[in-house]
C-alpha cells in the first residue's frame, strides 16, 4: 500500500536517481517498466534529449509503436541532425508498414552518418 499519495516506485526520489533506475530496466530488458519511469521523467525535464530518446527506445521495444514515433518526432522536430532519432523514426516507420514516409527519414540518417553511399 502506497503511503506517499500518488507516488509510486517508478516515480520516487530524484531525477537523477530515476533516470538510473530507467536505465537499468531498459538494460534488463524490461522495456515496459523503463518507460513508466520515464515518461514521468520526460514531463518533468522536456527540454533533455536524453530521457526523451530511451523513452522512445523503451516504447520502440515494448511495440508500443505510436508512443515511439511521438516522441521521435518530438526530438526531431527540435533536432533536425539527431542521427539516432532520425534513425529509430525510420525504424519505427518500417515497423509500421510505413515504408515510404520511413524512407526519408532513413536516407537523412545515413547522411548525418556520413554513410554517403546509401543515400
């Protein structure tokens, strides 16, 4: 039984803490409980890459695939050159059967890579 009112495991002690805590569930695979971690995390600090990327991850892993894709763009649209969300964003597209729109995202990813032979 919670004593501390709406708080519970995955949302309790400081950012950092929970971002710790996310990052070992996501690194035990247990995608589903990285996310619920970090989902508050990432309302609390919009601003960071970095939570809001392994928020994707998680979603992205779980096949919680429109969650993913969110926050991808959310990323993208504030970082155009993140190779790594562009990257998930393509991936996630795929996973979607959104070939085409996936494409572009793809072939930027490639470039920011500097992988200029797929493009």
């Amino acid at each position: 039984m919670e004593s501390l009112g709406d708080t519970t495991y995955y949302d309790q002690g400081t950012a950092a803490e929970r971002w710790e805590r996310a990052r070992l569930f996501f690194d035990a695979q247990d995608y589903a409980g990285a996310a619920r971690v970090l989902a508050g995390l990432v309302e609390e600090v919009p601003e960071q890459t970095g939570p809001r990327l392994l928020l994707a991850r998680s979603y992205y892993h779980s096949a919680q695939l429109l969650r993913a894709e969110a926050e991808l763009r959310v990323i993208v649209e504030r970082d155009p050159v993140e190779h790594y969300a562009r990257l998930m964003l393509g991936r996630t597209l795929q996973r979607q059967s959104r070939h085409e729109e996936a494409e572009s995202h793809l072939r930027i990813a490639s470039a920011l890579a500097g992988d200029f032979e797929a493009v």
